[in-house]
C-alpha cells in the first residue's frame, strides 16, 4: 500500500507528521516517533518574545553589574558572546536533522517584521527542511480593526519571502472573519500551505485565589470536524498544501482529513498521551481501511470527499447546519 503524499513540496513516506510539542525537545523521543513510523516532525515553537526578553535581562545585568558595590564591575568580565535560547533552538535543529532521516520542520512564533525575517533566516541556515509559521496574536486592541491584523499576518508573510526559500506554511486561527479569502491572500503572499488550526489556550480563574491561571487542555475528536469542513471547502480552490491539525487522534481522524483535502494530519495531543506507538497503530489502521476498499495508493483518496469533489457540496455550508439542528429531539423524561 502506497501510503506516500506531499506537503510543502515534501515527499513523505505517509501523512503522519508529529505537530510542534515538547516531544522535540529530546533527540531520544524524536528518534522514538521516527521509528514508529512519522513522515515528518514539527520541532516545538521558538517564541521571539522569550530571546528578547532572555536578552533584555542579560544586557541589563552586563551594564549595570555595578550597582550596589562600585567594586562589583571588576568581579565579572563582560563575554564577547553568550548563548541564548536561539542557541539552543538551532542547535537542536542540527541534531534532529542530523540523526533523523525524515524532514524537520522548524516552528516560529514572532512578533515583529525583524524577528521573523531574522529568525526565519537563520533556521534556513541551519539545515530546517521547511518552515512552520504559527500566528498566535489575540486581537484585543479596541482600536484595531480586522483588516490591520490580517495585514500584519500578510506583510510578515511578504517580508520573510523575500529571504527565506524553503518552503512556509501559515498556522492560522479559525477566528477570521473570511477564513477562506485570508487563505486566499496568504498564498499571493507567498505560503506553500495551511496548517489549520491553531488552538489559543483559553486562561482559567482560580475561584480560591481569584487568580487568572494558565490552563493547558489537549484536545479531543471532538474538534476536528471545523478543521475539515475549511479543508474541505478550500481544496482544489488554492495551490497550497493543507495540514490538519487539532483532534486527531485515531486512523478514522486521519482518514476523515484526508477525504476532506488534507496532505497531512499532524499529531500532539494524542502522542502526549499514548506516545510513539500510536503512531504504528494509527498506520495499521490505514492500510487495512484502504486496502478492504481496495485502494493502490493515498491519493487517491485524499480531496475526494472535498466540497469541489462531493456530490452534496451544501452538505459542507448553510443548509447542512438547518439539517442538523432539525434532528435533535429532547431526550425522554428530560423535560416531562
């Protein structure tokens, strides 16, 4: 059985790609979902806000070592260089890529122009077969309007393209207004695809302490299907490669994705929680389904349950969801 795809202009061996998490941090695990049988591996997000703000405390701290005791300055020389969390990224980079046999994508969350295009570059340099963009802004500015924030995501996009050649993928949120002319505009500007989507963490009130508190929930099945019905309503529309991403977290989620138009399916929660031996059990469970239905190979399959392929495309807009809603019935002894 033919399991192979593309993604970004990637041949890989199969459609499961480990999406950005933890797990990349330690060579030995990454080396785990390889042999288990990932395609490709998402390394965890560089954020550019921990560099500046690592590089904030270092200079502060190199100027102003004398504060307190004006003897104090000739206790520490100051260093032509010291290793930052950039340092660690890249080196981390060189080693999964050196070790592993299969693609290493490089994960990037940035703030400013400079950063991406900085960064961008240097994860280029450093060996990253592609690059994974994950736009993470929350728009709670009262004076911004929807247009400003899709252009930051646009010009950024522009800007890095013109240093950066490897292939860039878009990880955006489901929360534009136009989820399918943003997509439309992030491939002018020059993305190589669509990981969709991104999962803002939601903060938690502690009703104790009345403290706000991070709160880190992994995700369920229960999310896919919004990623799939924008798959599948954008697939054959654009030239872009589309991952699925979010809830996937057996052989039927990836199947699902895939019919929908989906390259890839990326994992993470599912991995956290069962670990790399899932991955060989998700695979399994391809093979079987495809080759009961005596298909050759993934392509297939993938796109062919798309809203451009269906024979029922509303069944992906307005009138499927009228559909839905008229066949919910009370349950009995609910309301009596």
């Amino acid at each position: 059985m033919n399991l192979s795809t593309k993604y970004l202009g990637l041949t890989l061996e199969n459609p499961l790609v480990v999406s950005a998490s933890p797990l990349s941090r330690s060579l030995d695990d990454t080396k785990k979902l390889e042999e288990a049988g990932a395609a490709a591996v998402v390394m965890y997000s560089f954020f550019e806000e921990e560099l500046l703000n690592e590089q904030e405390r270092i200079d502060f701290f190199l100027a102003h070592q004398e504060f307190g005791n004006p003897e104090s300055s000739t206790r520490l020389g100051i260093p032509d260089s010291y290793r930052t969390g950039l340092d660690e990224y890249l080196e981390q980079l060189a080693a999964l890529k050196k070790n592993l046999s299969i693609p290493v994508i490089a994960s990037l969350n940035g703030v400013s122009t400079t950063g991406w295009v900085r960064h961008g570059k240097q994860l280029q340099e450093a060996g990253a077969d592609a690059l994974e963009l994950n736009a993470y802004y929350i728009a709670a500015n009262t004076e911004e309007t929807g247009v400003e924030v899709e252009m930051q995501y646009v010009e950024l996009l522009k800007e890095l393209r013109k240093e950066v050649s490897i292939p860039v993928a878009m990880k955006i949120s489901p929360q534009f207004s136009s989820i399918a002319n943003m997509a439309r505009r992030l491939e002018q500007a020059g993305a190589d695809g669509l990981v969709m989507f991104n999962r803002f963490y939601q903060p938690d009130i502690d009703l104790e302490t009345l403290a706000v508190t991070p709160v880190l929930r992994l995700s369920n099945s229960e999310e896919l299907p919004l990623a799939i019905r924008w798959v599948a309503l954008l697939y054959g529309r654009l030239n872009l490669s589309f991952a699925v991403t979010g809830g996937v977290h057996s052989h039927e989620d990836v199947l699902k994705a895939l019919l929908a138009g989906a390259n890839v399916a990326q994992l993470c929660s599912v991995l956290l929680k069962h670990g790399p031996g899932k991955i060989t059990e998700i695979l399994d469970g391809l093979r079987n389904w495809l080759q009961e239905r005596e298909y050759e190979s993934l392509a297939q399959l993938i796109g062919s349950v798309s809203q451009k392929h269906t024979d029922k495309p509303t069944d992906f807009e307005r009138s499927n969801y009228m559909r839905v809603l008229d066949t919910f019935t009370v349950p009995r002894g609910v309301w009596s």
